[in-house]
C-alpha cells in the first residue's frame, strides 16, 4: 500500500533528523514508526463499552424477543 503524508516542513526536518540519527532512510523510519503503533490497539475510552458488551449487558439478554414480521405484499395501484 501507498500512503502519501503532507507534512509541515518542520515536522519533516524532524522526522529525517530522527531518521539519520539511526542510520535509516526517512521512508524506513516511518515504516517503523506505523508498524510499532499498528501492533498496539488503541484501547476503548474510560465508559465506553464495545458493541459486543453493550448487546452483553442489555437488559432484554434473556427475553427471548422474535424480531420477524410478517411479509409486506405491498398494495394494489390503479395505472
């Protein structure tokens, strides 16, 4: 995949200063940088619950609700 980055030049002249302290192309400490932050989800914010919790912890849990109705044929038009 491709990704093009607009960066402010002075963001830029970090990154590249950051990138040749470690002896690395500014491409490949990029790279690095997506890859370490990839393998760590971002953990849901303090109350906010993941949908799969949420269905958990309804109170209808247990109810055993039918959500079917009956079929719709529609109505007839005059043309």
């Amino acid at each position: 995949m491709t990704i093009t980055l607009d960066l402010q030049p002075e963001i830029e002249n970090t990154l590249l200063a950051q990138a040749q302290a470690r002896g690395v192309t500014l491409h490949d400490y990029v790279e690095q940088i997506v890859v370490k932050e990839a393998q760590h989800p971002v953990p849901p914010a303090p109350g906010q619950k993941s949908l799969l919790q949420f269905f958990r912890d309804s109170p209808l849990v247990g109810l055993d609700l039918e959500f079917e109705r009956d079929k719709d044929f529609g109505r007839d038009v005059l043309l």
